[in-house]
C-alpha cells in the first residue's frame, strides 16, 4: 500500500482498523497501535456520528451530508475537520 493518497478500510460491522503508511499522519500518535485494532476504540470521538452512519450503511442505504465536521484528536490537541462526510 504504497500509495501517496491516505486511505483506511474499515472492516466487519465491529470494524477493524486497516490503513496504508499515509493514513498514519490522519491518525496521529495512534499510530501504530491502531493498525488492526477496532475502529471504534481509535477513533472513539467519532462514533456519536458515525454509528448511525454505520447501520445505515449495513442496511444497504446510501448516505449523504453535506457540511459536515469533525471534531478529532491527534498528537494531543483537538482539531476540527470541515468537510462533507460521505458514505
């Protein structure tokens, strides 16, 4: 996975985290120890939006949101990420 581009497979309904070498600077200082670990315990702050995301997601449905944002944790210090979430 030697891509430049940072990508991340989220794996199974409880999902396992799998991601190549760029994705390592999304995650932080959670790097290495995410690697194959679950999604939700890494990525924890996350979950209030996307469980329901998730379940749509397993039900077959499509799902759209527009000016989405993110509130995440790396190296330490809160960050927010403004992006449309997509799934």
């Amino acid at each position: 996975m030697s891509s430049t581009h940072p990508m991340a497979l989220w794996w199974t309904t409880d999902p396992i985290l799998i991601y190549n070498d760029s994705y390592s600077q999304i995650i932080g200082d959670r790097h290495p120890k995410a690697l194959g670990g679950s999604a939700k315990e890494f990525w924890a702050e996350l979950f209030p939006e996307f469980d329901s995301i998730l379940e749509g997601v397993f039900r077959g449905e499509s799902v759209y949101t527009e000016d989405g944002n993110l509130l995440v944790y790396r190296y330490g210090y809160p960050e927010v990420w403004l992006f449309p979430l997509l799934s």
